[in-house]
C-alpha cells in the first residue's frame, strides 16, 4: 500500500476548494524539486517590509515635518499614517491565513476574495505602480549622488543629464541582481538593511555626543527640555496644514506589501505574512516616532549657522530655547534662514555622530525600495497573466529556471523604469503612484470586510485578530488619505480603475475562485427570496414565469428563444426536462448534464435555469416540476410547450401524457401556452449529425498530422529514416480509405441535413420585420392572452411589430363593441394598432373545410353507430381511445368553431408574424385526447407561429395605477 503524505498547504487546498490545474500543478512540482529558494519569515517578509518602509523620508524629509507639526502633532502623523497600514496589515494577515497563498501578493489575495473583476483591475495598476516606484527611488539614490557631485565639483554634464546617467547605469545594477535569482537579491536585501540600522543607531549616538560650536550654531544642543517644549506645538509656514503634511509624510509609511507580494517564494506564506508585516509595521513605527521625538527635543526650528550669534547680555530672550541656550537666531524671523528643523532637510547627517553614514543610510534606503520593487512588479504581473484575465497579456505569464522566474516581466519593469528615469521629472507622477498603492490598500481591507460581511463558511482565517468593521473603516480611511494626498491623483486613479473594472466584467473571464462577491450575491438572493415570501402576491406586479418543456435547452432553440423574449429581465425562465427510464441509469444521464446544459444557457445569454427530473413516465415527470419548481414567490405560473407536431404518429401514451399534462397544469392553477411553428422544435438529429461530423473532422485533422510527422522524421534522412520509412508506408497505405470513409459519411449526412429546420430554429433570434402580431382574444382568461404579446412588443426584436386585436361580437354591434374594447385597453394602458369584431365567428364552416377534419379524425372514429350494440360495447373496451359518435355529436359545435377560427385565421392573419389565440380547453372526460389534438391541428394549420395562450382565470391585468 502507498503512503501518502498531507501537508499543511495541501490540506488548505482541499479545504478552500482550490484545485491544482495545469500549469499550476506543473509549477507545485517544480517547487517539489530540490534547489528552490523559498525563504522564512524573516528574510522573505520582514526584512523586506521594513527596507521598502524605511525609506529617504526618514533621513531627509522627517525633521521637517517636526518643525512644521511639532513634536505632538508631528507624533499624531505617524500615528495615524500607522493606523492605515495596520489596519491593513490585519486585513492581510486574515486573508493570507485563509487557505493555501501562490504567487502574486496583493493581487492573489484581492482577486481570490472579491474576484477577477476587481483583482484584475488593481493588479494591473498595482503592477505599474511598482514598475514606476523603481523609476522614483532610483532618481532619489541619483538625485543624492548629484548632491554630492555638486560638493566635490564633478559635475558630468548637467544635474537634469547626471540624474538621467547614474538611474540608468544604478537601474541596469539592479536588474542584473533581480535577475541572478530571488538567493542573490535576499542577500543584497540583508546587506542593505544592515548599513540603514547603523545608519539609524548613528543617529541616536549623535544625540547623545555633546555638540560643539558648529553644531549649535546650526540649531544642534542635544537633549533639552526647552527645545521639547518649544518644538512641541505646530508652526505652520505659509500654505502649510495637518493635512498638507500628512500627505507628504504618508509615503514613507507605504511598504507593507514588499513582503506578500513575493508570497510565491515563503515557505509559508500563511505563517510569514502576518508575522513578518506586523513586526515590520511596529519596528518602523517604533524608530520613526523615536527619530521624530529625538530629533524635535534636540535642534531648534530655525538657526543662522553663524557661530558669531550668541546672544548679548541684558538681552530679552522671550521663551526662546535658543535664547536660554546662548544664540541669538531671531533675525531668521525676518529673513530665511539655512539650518533648523524648518530649513534644513540635512538635519539628521548634522546631528549623527558620523555623516556619511547617514548619506549611505540614504543610498541603502533608496537602493533597497528600489530592489524590492523591482522584484515585485514582475511577480505580481507573473502572477495576473497566468490568470489569463486580459488575453493579450499571456506572453508575460511565462517563467524561467527552478523559481520560476519572470524574466520577461522583469524586462518590462525595466523598460518603465528607464522610460520615466530618462523623464527624470516624477513630481508630477509620484502622487499618483501613492494613490495606486493606497487604492490596493482600501481594497485589501474591503475584501476582508465583504469576506467576513457574506458569511461565508469557507471564511475560516487562522490569523483572528481582525474586525469586519475594523476592515471597513480602515478602507474607508485609505480612500480618504488618496483624496487628501491629492485629490486629482486620486479621482485619475478612481477613473483607471473602474474602467478596467467595466473591461474585466465585460471580458467575463472562465474562472471560479470562490470569492466572497460570489458569497454575497448568494446571501443577498437568499435575502430577497425570503423577503418576497412576506409580501403578498398582486395584480400590478404580476409577470409570466414560464416552465418550457424544451428537453436540452438546445435541442429545441425556438422554444426557448420565444419564451426568453417575454421573461427576459422581467421572469422565471426554468428550461424542463424529463429523463424517463430505469432511475440509476436517468440519474446518471442527469447529474452527467445539469453543469453542461447550465452553461451552454449562460454562453447563449439566455436567462434561464435548467431543471431536471428522473420519472417513470413523463406526465409524471412533468407534474413533480409544476408542483415543485421554483422557490417562495418565484414559483412557475405558465407552462409553456411545443405543439406535438407528429400526434397522428406517436404512441396513443404520449398523446394521454400531452393531453394529461395541459389538464395537471390547470389544475395547479397555471397557464398553458402552446407554441406551434410549421417546422417543428425538435433538432437533436441535427445536432447529432454535426456532432458526429466534427469528431471524424477532428480525426481527419489528426491523421494528417501524423502523417507529416512521419514524412518528416523520413526526410531527415540517414539510417533513422530508412527505419522509419516502413511504418509510414503503412500509414499511408490506409490513408485513402480512412478519407474515402469520411467522405462517405459527409455526402450521406448531407442530404439529412434539414436546412429548413436549422433556419426555423433561429428565427425568433433574429429582429422580426416590420409587421403585426394579431391577438385573437376569444375567452377572458385573466388576461394573460393580450399580456404576453404586449411584453414581445415592448423587446428590441419585436418593436417594429404592431398589435391587433381581434375579438368575437354580434354583427348588428360591431361598432359599440369596438369603441367598448378599445376603451377597455386604453384603461388596460396596452397600445394597439388596430380592433377587429368578428361577427360571424359562430357560423359553420365552408364544407371544403369541415371534410379535411373529418378525414383528419377519421381513423380514430369508433363508428359504433353503424354497428349493433353488443359489437359497440366490445370496440368501446378494446379502443377506449377512439372517437365515438355520440362524443363527437355533442361537441359539434365546438368542432365547427375550431374549423371556422382557422378559416377566420387564413383569412385575416395569414400574412401576420405571430398570431396569439385563446387556447380551447377541453373538459376532463368528455372529450377525447384524439378529438382534443385534431382541435389543435385543425385550429392553427396552415399559419405562421401561433402561440396558444390559456391564462389560470386569476386576473393579470388592472385599471388601477
């Protein structure tokens, strides 16, 4: 017996539903093997996070936003830019520990929780955003260098051309790192992170080593209680603000994803995730309050430089803490000054104890953002083209070597880095890249709100320190720090998005992945399903919902198409078939079909269900779905089936069935529509012979290419293709048999091949012409006879088709019946073109007429009156089935009123493009089924589409508004 092994990862698959299919599967071996770098928690997720969250903000950037917001304030900014990317990090964490993590980060957790329409929107613009945050922190690194070229006066061209030179040759360092494997660009990470913690500790000793004159004339005194409380209140510059400055600090908070988007390449990415961010999250917040606080009770906002300033004595000091200090910097009220907090974005390489530790700081922090970026974007792309959600996209989803790298990805991110670091202007592009990190922020916490909001039972996340509402509201302040980092960058942004979010959903893209979208939809219809079962049932929003006895929805097209045409978007469609036979092997067949004849309606755009049942026999069959179909108040109240066009023919148990199933339905309670069209509905034979031509179509195709497969080994020649050259002169010894066979079964089929069927099975597709459809309202049924036409009329195809009403009266009031009529369907509110009384409706038919029904039913005549009694009774038990005399006198009447209707119908809609007709109801038990069909043939013969109308006598029209 074979042992098999369960791992964690494994197991999470099996639990979330989350299949291995090809590629996939291919890929999870390839991991299997020996020699692929996958890293832990720490080196493949925290140290990441915090190099990408370190950034130059901290060394250039945060002792400015001291000196504007204060120490309080300036604390408050950090805390709240903390606040969002914690909140995120939690929302993260839920969703990573929620089943097995590929490759793909952000993208993969969005796109599993809320779908490709939204994944595929945010991973394509999160991709570039990583793409072109290469390009910025590359011109940041270069942007230093040229600083210090400008020191030493060694300048190469210009500093514009200087930045452009040193981000290209940095940007082509970087990609060879990237590309020599995930193992190489690890330890660059980790070499990186260590110059930028020695850098920071060189900072804090600095505070510490006491300051000498230079120093302090450049606003340096080290710890004092009065620079504390003296920086500790804001000090706005002109057109600064809270806001203002928030939004210029937020981006160093940003980062937080460097480690989940290389979620392909952690060991575990359900433990590595969650741990390695929030530690990440906390160390960077730790050390940016640290440097803020440090920093803000250490150097004064404003100072000259000038070591000459020192204050003179009897001087008033007025609560400066420079003042208190010796230095007189109160000139800098009135002219601009070089050096303080507000002035001077060198502050932290002043105050640290060593100077150019702080420049490498610089370099490490740039240079490693930089990094893992550039690993990111590429992954993260890798991971959106392997979905195959944008089709043109599919060359980039290709990986190289035992990590599966994504070379060609890899080129194209640095094909857009390189095009914006020779742009070396990315002011203008900076916000909007923040916007798009911020964007995929909001949605990674929303789908951890929609996930936890629909209640799914697969929502089962490991990592439990997590809300709902916290999630919500985390989303919601992402959105509104896009809005106050910059507003234009974030509506760009919120345009982008929703148009590829419009893309997506219109491209539909073949994929299940269990999202919570999918959830949500389920518990909402759930919802409204119970919600209607407390509301009672009326007239105003009564709609046809139709059971149509199609068999396989494609096997009678027409009737569908023309049941489709009065449901769509406004009732119940449910396509019926009956399986009749031994119930193991109906079962089977069913099961085997239900997901196949679904989704060939959903291909076909058909809203519709499909429903199935396995019977002994098909009325039987056909009465558990008129019981049982539907749910609450979305229960089938018209029965819709095709006309049994070959009655005369068919086996006197399915004419009992047909006949039995229109009385079954009326005594539920539901209307009967009968659709007749002069082809017939049914072509499966068709669809067979089709079938059966593209399997020996496909044959054909494959033993041509096995024949070039061997004439091609043949014309490599040598003593391989002397060997071959036997096998391939059998092969095409056969060959012309084989071509000679399939073209014998094409020129057969062919002449089956009913060209007229296939085009009436399509014809209530395409737009109707100009034209009528005639409504011959002959009973009152409720009114559903004038309402299904009147809803055909209202659908694009149908438009161009005007009502006419045609209906009985006397002949000596056929003037007052007609203002009385369209006076009822004025206050009905149905447009009609025309009103016709028909007069004599009532008179016998034209004797032509009447000999066609009575050789019609002819052969189905018992004839007993022509026989003496005892031979009567004994045809009555043997033929209950036929026609009697006695039957047929005391329906006379009604037998002349079918015949007549029909010569009414030749001559009055013949030309019409469907005809809608009171359906006659034959009484249970009085009248035969035989008798009951030739009604119905004789009645719609000869006619373009009828459709047989009989409402369940419940009111579906009103006056009333």
């Amino acid at each position: 017996m074979q042992n098999v092994a369960v791992t964690p990862s494994s197991a999470d698959r099996v639990a979330n539903g989350d299949g291995i299919p090809g590629d996939e599967q291919a890929e999870n071996k390839e991991d299997d093997q020996a020699g692929v770098v996958k890293f832990g928690w720490v080196k493949g997720v925290l140290v990441r996070c915090m190099l990408n969250i370190w950034g130059v903000m901290l060394f250039i950037r945060l002792s400015w936003i001291v000196g504007e917001a204060g120490i309080g304030l300036g604390v408050l900014i950090i805390l709240l830019s903390t606040m969002v990317t914690s909140i995120t990090g939690l929302s993260t964490s839920a969703i990573a520990t929620n089943g097995f993590v590929r490759g793909g980060g952000a993208y993969y957790l969005i796109s599993r929780s809320l779908g490709p329409e939204f994944g595929g929107s945010i991973g394509l613009i999160f991709a570039f955003a990583n793409a072109v945050a290469v390009a910025m922190y590359v011109v940041g690194f270069a942007e230093t260098v040229v600083d210090l070229l400008k020191e030493s006066d060694s300048m190469m061209v210009d500093p514009t051309n200087d930045i452009r030179i040193i981000g290209s040759i940095t940007v082509v360092i970087l990609l060879g790192i990237s590309v020599a494997g995930m193992e190489w660009e690890a330890k660059a990470q980790v070499i990186l992170l260590v110059i930028l913690l020695i850098a920071i500790a060189n900072f804090f000793i600095g505070t510490v080593i006491p300051s000498n004159n230079e120093k302090k004339s450049r606003g340096f005194f080290n710890y004092q209680a009065s620079i504390f409380a003296e920086n500790f209140g804001p000090r706005f510059t002109k057109g600064e603000g809270f806001f203002s400055v928030f939004a210029i600090f937020f981006p160093a908070a940003t980062g937080i994803l460097a480690g989940a988007n290389i979620s392909g390449d952690l060991e575990d990415p359900q433990d590595a995730i969650p741990r390695g961010t929030m530690l990440a999250i906390f160390i960077t917040t730790v050390a940016y309050l640290a440097v803020a606080i440090c920093v803000g009770a250490c150097v004064v906002r404003d100072a000259t430089g000038n070591m000459n300033d020192t204050i003179i004595s009897g001087m008033n000091c007025n609560g400066s803490a420079a003042c208190g200090l010796g230095y007189d910097f109160s000139r800098c009220r009135h002219e601009p000054c070089q050096y303080g907090l507000m002035n001077n974005f060198q502050v932290m390489s002043m105050v640290s104890g060593f100077g150019p530790l702080i420049t490498a700081g610089i370099f490490s922090a740039t240079l490693s953002s930089a990094l893992a970026s550039l690993v990111s974007a590429p992954k993260v792309f890798q991971a959106l083209c392997k979905d195959n959600i944008y089709k043109a996209l599919q060359f980039f989803a290709k990986g190289y070597g035992k990590n599966n790298e994504p070379l060609r990805g890899y080129i194209l991110t640095f094909l857009i880095a390189m095009a914006f670091i020779l742009i070396a202007e990315l002011n203008t592009i900076a916000p909007i890249i923040s916007n798009f990190f911020l964007a995929s922020y909001a949605l990674i916490n929303f789908s951890c709100f929609h996930a936890s909001y629909a209640k799914s039972p697969g929502w089962r996340p490991a990592y439990g320190i997590y809300n709902m509402w916290v999630s919500l509201f985390g989303a919601v302040l992402c959105c509104a720090v896009m809005f106050v980092i910059n507003w234009w960058a974030a509506v760009i942004t919120y345009v982008i998005e929703f148009f590829l979010y419009v893309y997506v959903t219109y491209k539909k893209p073949d994929v299940n992945w269990g999202s919570s979208t999918q959830a949500l939809s389920y518990v909402s219809a759930l919802d409204n399903a119970l919600e209607l079962t407390t509301v009672e049932d009326h007239v105003k929003n009564f709609r046809p919902q139709c059971i149509v006895l199609t068999g396989g929805p494609m096997t009678r097209p027409a009737l569908l198409d023309i049941t489709h045409a009065f449901t769509k978007n406004s009732g119940l469609c449910i396509c019926c078939e009956v399986f009749v036979g031994p119930r193991k092997l109906c079962v089977k067949e069913m099961n085997g079909g239900m997901a196949k004849k679904q989704a060939w309606l959903i291909k076909n755009k058909i809203k519709a269900f499909y429903a199935a049942v396995a019977a002994d026999c098909f009325r039987d069959g056909v009465r558990s779905l008129l019981q049982a179909s539907g749910l609450g108040r979305m229960k089938p109240n018209t029965l819709v089936i095709g006309y049994k066009k070959n009655w005369r023919k068919a086996p006197l148990t399915e004419i009992e069935n047909y006949v039995g199933i229109i009385h079954d339905a009326f005594d539920f309670e539901i209307g009967v529509v009968i659709v007749r069209i002069s082809q017939g509905f049914d072509i499966s034979q068709v669809l067979q012979v089709q079938e059966e031509l593209e399997r020996l179509e496909q044959e054909r195709l494959a033993l041509e290419a096995t024949i070039k497969d061997n004439e091609c080994e043949e014309e490599s020649g040598g003593i391989r293709g002397l060997f071959k050259k036997a096998g391939k002169l059998n092969i095409t010894k056969t060959t012309p048999k084989k071509d000679g066979s399939i073209n014998t079964i094409q020129s057969m089929h062919v002449g089956e091949f009913n060209q007229k069927l296939v085009e009436a099975s399509t014809q209530f597709k395409k737009k109707q012409e100009k034209g009528t459809i005639d409504v011959w309202w002959l009973f009152d049924d409720g009114g559903l006879t004038l309402l299904i036409p009147y809803i055909l009329t209202l659908r694009k195809k149908w438009k161009d088709c005007k009502l006419r009403i045609y209906v009985g009266g006397k002949i000596n009031r056929i003037e007052e019946e007609k203002i009385a009529m369209a006076s009822l369907l004025s206050k009905f509110r149905i447009k009609f073109a025309d009103i016709h009384i028909i007069g004599d409706i009532n008179i016998k038919p034209n004797k032509e007429s009447w000999k066609v029904f009575e050789e019609m039913i002819e052969p189905y005549r018992l004839h007993e009156s022509c026989k003496d009694l005892t031979t009567a009774e004994k045809l009555k038990r043997e033929t209950p089935w036929k026609i009697t005399d006695a039957e047929l006198e005391a329906v006379k009447e009604k037998s002349y009123r079918q015949v007549r209707l029909n010569e009414l119908l030749q001559e009055h809609s013949r030309a019409a493009n469907l005809i809608v007709l009171s359906l006659p109801v034959a009484r249970k038990g009085s009248i035969s089924d035989l008798l009951y069909m030739a009604w119905l043939e004789i009645l719609t013969k000869n006619l373009p589409p009828v459709l047989l109308v009989r409402g369940n006598h419940k009111n579906v029209l009103t006056f009333y508004s």
